[in-house]
C-alpha cells in the first residue's frame, strides 16, 4: 500500500510561499520528525452489476499547513487520501455527483523541520570525534 508514500510527498509549504516572504531561505530540505496515518477506508470494489466509480490506481491528495514559530521553523500538515473517479488522463465521462462517490482512504498528520542546506554542509566539513 503506497498510501504513506502520497501522505508525505506534498511540497513543503515554504516551498508554495512567494520569495519575498522566505526569509532569504536558499536551498533547504523538510525532514518530517512525526508521521502518523489514519487508514479510513480501502478502495471499494466494482461489481459486475455497477460501473466503476473509483480508480483502483490514482488517488486525490488534500493537504493544508499551519506554521508553528514562524515560517521558518516548524510546520504542521494535515493531509487526506481520497480516491478518485478515474485514471489520471483517462478518457473517461464522470457522472455529474462523482464526488459524492468518493471516500476518505487516509488521514496523515505530521510535524516537519525547515533545515538550511547550509547547516548539513557544516557539519559534513567537521572531523569526526571517536
């Protein structure tokens, strides 16, 4: 199941900021120190009978931010997981309520770090101690 995989690959929300609110922040990694997910639901099967309202291989990702001290701290993510009607580039006519048809997969809450490349550069350059 790739769903812890689509949970943690949403842009850092610094990322999505304009420049001129990033602080002077060059290039930067987001590592994520708490992960936790939610699993809502599994991916509902077609019958022969129905037609198939659900992509068995494409989901819809939702996320939303909140800063915590500042934009170039921490910051908190709340994603869901949903499926989704069709393939993504499918051909495919959805029916007009499609999104009523849907259902939440997974719920994924983390607490991810700015960390200035700089930072890893130093510490790369020092000795190591035994």
């Amino acid at each position: 199941m790739l769903l812890p995989l689509f949970a943690d690959v949403s842009p850092s929300a610094v990322l999505l900021l304009p420049k001129e609110y990033r602080n002077g922040l060059g290039i930067s990694w987001f590592p994520t120190m708490t992960m936790s997910i939610e699993y809502k639901f599994t991916i509902p099967k077609s019958s022969k009978r129905t037609t198939t309202i659900h992509s068995n291989c494409t989901v819809g990702v939702f996320s939303s931010t909140n800063f915590l001290h500042g934009t170039m701290g921490r910051h908190s993510l709340y994603t869901e997981l949903w499926t989704a009607p069709c393939h993504i580039g499918e051909d495919v006519r959805v029916n007009k309520g499609w999104r009523d048809d849907q259902v939440c997969l997974a719920v994924s809450m983390q607490m991810v770090l700015v960390v200035p490349m700089e930072r890893n550069l130093t510490k790369g350059k020092e000795k190591g101690k035994l």
